[in-house]
C-alpha cells in the first residue's frame, strides 16, 4: 500500500538516526533506512526527533464533576483544593 506520507531523515526515541517512516491512514506502517517507496506526501525532518504527540489526560476534580462543591477553589493551588475535600 502506498504510504501517505513519509517522514525522512528522522531520529526516533529508541536512538536510532536518519531514519524513514511511513504513515498510512495515520499510523506507522514502517521504519527503515532509506525508504524508496512513493508517497502521496514526503517530509525531510533533517535529522530532528520525531515522537508520538504528548497527551495530558489528567483533570481537576475540583473543576470537573463537583465545580463548586464544597465551594469554589478561590485559588486555584492543590493545597486548597485538598482542604476543600478534606
């Protein structure tokens, strides 16, 4: 199948340099050295890291479910909100 899009001369983060990856339909079909495959897209990273996108899924409890309950966190520090909730 040929790759959307291929990422050239990319460092990944297991070490290893100046290699190519091949995206097909947003996920890595391929890592290697010197791909020669088409693609509808080529991206020369030029020796730059390249990492999966770095997702903060934390969420403040406080401000979520319970916004306002016991009352509001007028500061907005953890301290306070632990004292809030006891």
């Amino acid at each position: 199948m040929q790759p959307d899009l291929i990422l050239k001369n990319a460092n990944i983060a297991n070490g290893a340099t100046g290699v190519d990856i091949a995206v097909v339909d947003g996920k890595i079909a391929e890592i290697s050295e010197n791909l020669d495959v088409p693609a509808l897209e080529v991206i020369d990273c030029g020796g730059m890291l390249v990492s999966p996108p770095f997702v903060d899924s934390h969420f403040h409890m406080d401000a979520t479910l319970s916004l306002g309950l016991p009352r509001m966190n007028e500061s907005g520090t953890l301290l306070e909100g632990i004292a809030l909730w006891g």
